[in-house]
C-alpha cells in the first residue's frame, strides 16, 4: 500500500506534489541556515576569552543536541509519517545512553 496522493488528474497531483516539495525544501534550508549560525556561535563561544569552560562547554553541547534534533527532523526526515518505528529506537538508544551515563557517573562520584 502506498500513502500517494491520486485524484485522477495529473495536474492536480503535480501541482500538489511540487507544492510539497517546495515546502519541503523551504523547510530544509531554514534548517540548514540555523544550523550554520548555531556552529557561528559555539565557534564565537569558544573565542571570546571572557566566558569560563564551565560555561562553554555545556553551551556547546547544548548546541550540538540542538543540531541532532534538526539532523533528525529535517534532513533525516523524522518528522513524515511513516517513521514512528526507528523514531522509537532512536529515542530508546538516546533513553538508554542517559541511563548509563548518570549510573556510570553516579557510581564513579559516590
């Protein structure tokens, strides 16, 4: 089975099918232009001399999952329908690793 649109007029699916990917497309520039002013300004973080690395450091990863999430949404098309399953085991892979991480750090600090 397949989720085509088919009204039986082929102007009418072309017209809706390049409407979508414009939209589309539009979408993953936003993307890629945020990504590339969020890597602007963990490089300006970095460079500027006056912020400590207690500060930076959790800033830049705070940027980098930011970018995850539009790698997955936008690039890797997360957001269609029809991918609720890997979306699953991704988000358990991510559950996981949190899981680890702090039980990791919790028995190293005690």
């Amino acid at each position: 089975m397949t989720n085509q649109m088919n009204s039986g007029n082929e102007r009418v699916d072309l017209a809706y099918r390049r409407r979508k990917n414009a939209e589309e497309m539009r979408h993953q520039v936003i993307a890629f232009v945020l990504m590339i002013l969020l890597t602007l300004i963990a490089f300006a973080a970095v460079g500027y001399e006056e912020f400590s690395h207690w500060f930076v450091i959790p800033f830049i990863l705070l940027l980098a999952g930011v970018q995850v999430a539009f790698q997955l949404y936008y690039f890797m098309h997360m957001s269609h329908k029809g991918h609720e399953f890997p979306a699953l085991f991704i988000y358990g892979g991510v559950l996981v690793m949190l899981v680890l991480v702090w039980a990791f750090s919790t028995i190293v600090w005690w």
